[in-house]
C-alpha cells in the first residue's frame, strides 16, 4: 500500500547518520576480531565478537526518550496518543502520551464485546427495545425486533453498529448504566487506572475516557479471546434478524477497518471517530517474523499513521533479529557463501 513520503528533519537525518557511522564501525571491529580466530583461542574471539556485537544490539534500542517521546516518523501530530507493544511479552516498544486521557469513540467497543460474552452466548436470541435508538453508525434495529448474539457481535465488530453495542448492554447488564459498571469493573481488572466508561458504543460523554495505555491492556484481553478475534477480521459480513411482525431482515455490512487485506498480516481490531476523539484505530499485526499490537488515539491520518509506526517496528525487530543471530554465531559473517 503507497503511502506519502515525509520530510526528515536535519537533526533526525544527522542523528540517523551518526547511528550508521557506529554501526558501520563496530561491524568493523567485529570483522576483524573475527578474522583474529587465527591467533586468538576460539573462546577468546568468541567473547570479544559476542560483546561487540552486544554492544550493537544495544545502540539499536530505542533509548527512553524515543519510549516515552514520538516516534522518528513524522506523523500527522505530535498531539496523538499512541502505544506500540509486543502482545506475547507485553513489553512496550515505542509510546507517545500513552495516560493522557481521551475520548475513546468506538474502540471502547472491544470491551463491550468482552462484558458480554461473560453473560451471553452466541446463540441467544435478544429482543431489543427503546435503547437501540441512538445516533451514529447503526445496523438498523427497531424496539420489538429479534437478532442473536451472534449476529449483534458481528454488527458490532465489522460495521461498528451502536445499536448493536446498546442492545448487547441492556441484554448483558439489565440497563446501560448497569453495563457500563461492568465495564468500568472489567478495565479495573486489567489495571487500567485513566479509564471510565458510561456508554457501549462511544458516543462522546464528557465523563467517558481512557488512555492509549489503558486500552493496550484491553486489546490485549481481546486478542487472546477467539472468538470475539474471529470477528473483527471479517471485511464484510451478512446479518439477519426478524422485525416486531416476525418478518425476516438482513444486511450486508462492510468493515470500517481499511488496513484489513491491504496491510500484510493485519488481523484488524477496532476503528473509532467521533470530533472529540479524533480519528483512532487499534491494529493487531501476525507475521512469521512475530506479532504487533498498536493502539492509536486522537490522529488526524490514523491508516498513514499507523503503517509507519508499524513498519518502522518491523525494520527495527528485523534488525535486532538479524544482530541477535550473529551474537549467537559470529563466525557466520565470514562462513557465509560471498563473505571474503
């Protein structure tokens, strides 16, 4: 997928040069310890070409600033929110503003499908009533029609349905406001600590927040539920339900997630924008190489954004990988077919 080219500044791109002086250095070093096996016992050039190249992996590393601060990819603004994590290790890779507190839009939409699935099983039928009235995108459920679970989870997850979050609700915790105590008790439970909800779709409620941190820890729960997973990689999906006079509806409905079948292993999440939120997208990303989950909030670009956040993780863990390697078998530089 093309996206646009971003100015570097002078100091990135004298900072980027001064990294790959380094680098080229000390892979100099390393050659040459290498090539010292001759007079060196095998356990002494080991060690000098372990440590050197130690002392590589270690300059590779983002340092604290770039952790805490913004990535060296230009972005859309520097006022967003994101967080860049290894969902296996849950060690943080990168993060901007990570518990700085944010409208949520419908990304809070993962934890509604996560209260729910506690109660409900997919094959429950729901009555809806007056609670599916409400604005913004929507399936187009009436009070007295009838859908199950299942097919309300994938209005929910693939057209990002609010009335499909609100029936859920009220089927789950009785009512919204008792749903969304459940949810506020969920996140509790996770450890998210910049986080309330009042609502299960995201409509804006100034008492309705969360941290790009935060919803890590709840993507997190998502993306080892399989069930609920199954759903948000979907591109399109059909759904079927039956009015007040019993008579038969459906819809054809269409992911809101455009990165799904265009960004290379994208396993989709959750989209969400509203005018206090801005635009937001949680991504989840499985290649052989590993796995990433990124959550971005308040963005003004959220798919440009997003793929260069992620490819710049890629190049850097390709990187770290192909240095590890080395570390593990030094002399693989110089045995390599075309070395020397």
């Amino acid at each position: 997928m093309k996206h646009p080219e971003y100015r570097i500044s002078k100091s990135k791109s004298k900072r980027k040069s001064r990294k790959v002086i380094k680098m080229t250095l000390l892979i100099t070093v390393i050659v040459m310890s290498i090539i010292g096996f001759r007079y060196l016992s095998p356990a002494g050039a080991n060690s000098l070409a372990n440590s050197l190249i130690t002392s590589i992996i270690d300059e590779t590393q983002p340092s604290d600033s770039i952790k805490a601060g913004s990535s060296s990819a230009e972005l859309s603004t520097d006022d967003e929110s994101y967080v860049l994590i290894d969902p296996h290790t849950n060690k943080i890779l990168k993060s901007h503003n990570a518990d700085v507190q944010r409208a949520p839009a419908s990304t809070l939409k993962l934890i509604t499908g996560l209260v729910a699935v506690k109660n409900l099983k997919g094959t429950d039928i729901v009555k809806v009533g007056t609670e599916v009235n409400v604005e913004g995108s929507r399936l187009g459920l009436r009070p007295g029609d009838e859908i199950s679970v299942h097919d309300l989870l994938t209005a929910l997850y693939v057209n990002s349905s609010n009335d499909a979050a609100a029936a859920l609700a009220v089927k789950a915790g009785g009512s919204i406001p008792a749903f969304a105590q459940q949810m506020n008790e969920y996140a509790a439970s996770l450890g998210c600590q910049n986080t309330h909800f009042t609502n299960p779709h995201g409509l804006p409620d100034p008492n309705q927040y969360t941290s790009a941190n935060d919803l890590s820890k709840i993507s997190r729960e998502f993306v080892n539920n399989d069930t609920l997973k199954e759903y948000v990689k979907q591109t399109n999906a059909h759904v079927q339900w039956k009015d007040a006079q019993g008579v038969s509806r459906e819809s054809y409905v269409q992911n809101t997630n455009r990165l799904l079948e265009i960004y290379p292993g994208d396993q989709g999440l959750k989209t969400g924008t509203t005018t206090a939120a801005g635009q937001c997208l949680v991504s989840y990303v499985s290649r052989p190489d590993g796995d990433l989950l990124l959550v971005l909030l308040g963005s003004k670009e959220r798919y440009r954004d997003t793929i260069k956040l992620l490819d710049e993780a890629w190049a850097e863990q390709r990187s770290k990988a192909a240095l590890q390697g080395l570390a593990d078998d030094p002399r693989s530089l110089i045995l390599s077919p075309g070395i020397f």
